[in-house]
C-alpha cells in the first residue's frame, strides 16, 4: 500500500475530509523534503495537506520558489499544488486553517484552529520501496562516518573533541545528528546517556548517534577500547545477545518468522519486551532493562515508538528497529530493517563483529565487536 492509499484509508474510516502535515518528519514522509529553516520550532515553514485526491503544500512567500525548487523529489510537479501566503500577514497554522471549508472536517500533525490532531505514527508504518532505498544509504553513511572517526581516537581526546569530529564526518556526508553521545570509561559506566563533557576517554569509549536525512532517523553505537577493563568483553557480549534476542522475537512477533518450538502469529511490542526482560534475566542481570529504555521501532523518528512491558503498538514489517541493551557499562545497538530477513542498515562490512545469539530463540547473527586499539 502507497502512501496515499495510507492516506485515503484514514480519511474514510475517521471521516475526515482532509489531513495536513507540518511537522518536519510528517512533511518528509510524505513529500521525501525538507521544510525546516528554524530547529527550535515545532513545525517546519511549509505544510502539506491530502483531501483524497490532490496533494497541496501551503507555504510563506518567503520559502515557496525554493520548496518547489529543492524540496519535493518525490512529489510530480503535475501531481501537487503550492500555495504561497504572505509572510507578514498570517501563521503556517492560520493558512491551514483557512484552506478547511467550515462544514470540513480536518485534522493535522500540529495545532491548528478547528482542526483536529492526527497521530502520525501508524501511518508511517510499514516502510515504503522508496523509505527502504533511502534508509540503506543513510545506514552505511551514518556507519562510515561513525566508524571513520572512531579509527582514530586517542585515550587522551576528550568527549567534546569527539563528539565535533562526529558531527563533522556526519554534515560532510549531508546527515544531520539529532543526538551525539560520547562516554568515555568512567561516565559509561556512571550514565546510560552519556552527554559529551571535556572529560577524558580514559580506558575505553562508548559512541552513540542518532542521525537523520530525508525525515528518516539512524541509530547505532560503537565501542573502541585503548587498555579495557577486563569485564568490558563479557558485559558487551551480554548486550549483544540481548539485541540479538530483540530482534529474533521483533521478526516472530511481525509474523515473518517461527519462534523456535512453537507457533508464531503476530504480535506487539509488549511481546517484544517480555523476550528482552528474559534475556536479560537468563544472562545473569535481571534488573538491567529498568536502568534505561531498551528501543523500538525507527523510522521518521529516532524511535517511532520506545517499548515498554505490556506496550500494545503492533509490531509491523518491513519495519526498521532499533534495539539498545546496556549492560554496566557496555551498549549494543545498530538500526536493523526487519521483514523477509534480519539486514542491519547501519553497517560498512569494515568493522570487526563477534558472533551473538539469541535467547530462547534460533537466531545467531554477526554484531559489532569492541575496536581495540593501542593509544
């Protein structure tokens, strides 16, 4: 099913006359650009809107001719109208507002007079042809740049020299970051969210982004150790299979594949959770999954939705997933499209792997290993 045919769906089974997105990751689903001039802001400088049949982007007189020219690749011009209001006169939300007659009823992805909310997450889910191709290159390009600058780090940098390398090898390949961790060997194991400080690397390092392009978002983590702790290999290992059991039951639940022993049908990310909690537990650190959100699906979000125990959200393929154990100290985590097969995104084949597997399931895939290096 297309994207319009998403759209048309939910039209008719919520009565809806018409739907409008401003926001930046809604805008990108649907038009494959960018409106975003301001980061501050919740919604972008354009909006586009569906009524069933025709697709129209409302935008100020200031953004228009470059919208058209540089932010709709995958809309035909024949296939969409612009709309262009004057800067000074009224707001993104007023113009929409103005273009849903009084006896419509609307709905939209930011507040608007009159209309609506739509929730756009479902809509989003699966992922397109069109997502597919462009989530593969934006997973080995968050790869590559993540793992180029983890080559070269020295025991001595500190977490910000780190984190400005990162953020440059990523914007020289036109990725944005919407988060950048960097924990070297004392605040990894202090923190799961290891904002980058002026503290030295120490031992060893964590390295965690969340990139996006095109409304898509890219996650994944990397370990490079200078002289390990010697617990760091085994506790790695632990969060790898713990990701590795995620995914394994992430494809069951989605109905693509058997679990092992016993009938599969589809299921939620609760179920998901249930199989994560037991990993843990069977590797000897039960209580580990409450000290930090263990992922979700990705998608046009860094997570489209974070599981939790009992979380209802259908697990659907071909989906993107990103799973993130931690183990005391040790993360495992890449973004993985799940549907026919398991096929990490962010990958380069250049980057050492271990062997991890599953928990309570027949799976056994390659995952990163930890990068060692002499400072």
């Amino acid at each position: 099913m297309d994207k319009r045919e998403r759209l048309e769906d939910y039209l008719e089974s919520n009565g809806f006359d018409s739907v409008w997105f401003a926001r930046p990751n809604g805008f990108a689903w649907l038009t494959g650009g960018n409106n975003v001039v301001d980061r501050e802001t919740d919604a972008g400088v354009a909006a586009v809107g569906y009524d069933g049949t025709d697709l129209r982007i409302v935008t100020n007189n200031i953004e228009a001719d470059r919208i058209v020219a540089e932010e709709l690749p995958d809309l035909d011009s024949e296939d969409v109208s612009v709309e262009q209001f004057s800067w000074h006169t009224t707001s993104l939300g007023e113009a929409i507002a103005a273009r849903t007659g009084a006896d419509e009823r609307a709905a939209a992805d930011i507040d608007v007079p009159g209309l609506e909310r739509v929730d756009p997450t479902p809509l989003r889910q699966p992922l397109t042809d069109r997502d597919l191709e462009r989530y593969r290159k934006l997973g080995r390009e968050t790869a590559a740049a993540v793992e180029s600058v983890c080559r070269e780090l020295r025991a001595d940098d500190s977490e910000h020299e780190v984190a400005s390398a990162l953020r440059v090898a990523l914007s020289a390949r036109d990725i944005e970051a919407p988060v950048v961790l960097v924990g070297g060997a004392e605040r990894a194991q202090q923190y799961r969210h290891y904002t980058p400080t002026d503290a030295e690397l120490g031992e060893y390092v964590l390295v965690s982004v969340t990139t996006q392009r095109a409304g898509l978002h890219a996650s994944c983590t990397r370990t490079v150790a200078f002289d390990p702790p010697s617990w760091l290999e085994e506790r790695h290992a632990a969060a790898a299979r713990v990701e590795t059991t995620a995914l394994a039951a992430t494809r069951a639940a989605a109905n693509v594949d058997e679990r092992t022993g016993t009938d599969s049908s589809a299921g939620t990310a609760g179920d998901v959770f249930a199989a994560i909690q037991r990993a843990y537990e069977t590797l000897g650190y039960p209580g580990e999954w409450e000290l930090h959100h263990q992922g979700g699906a990705a998608g046009f979000a860094g997570r489209e939705w974070i599981a939790t125990p009992d979380h209802e959200a259908p697990i659907t393929a071909p989906m993107a997933y990103a799973w993130n154990p931690t183990v005391e100290g040790a993360k495992s985590e890449d973004t993985v499209l799940v549907g026919d097969g398991i096929e990490p995104l962010t990958d380069t084949d250049r980057w050492p792997t271990t062997t991890a597997r599953a928990v309570e399931f027949d799976l056994e895939i390659e995952r990163p290993a930890v990068l060692g290096l002499d400072d």
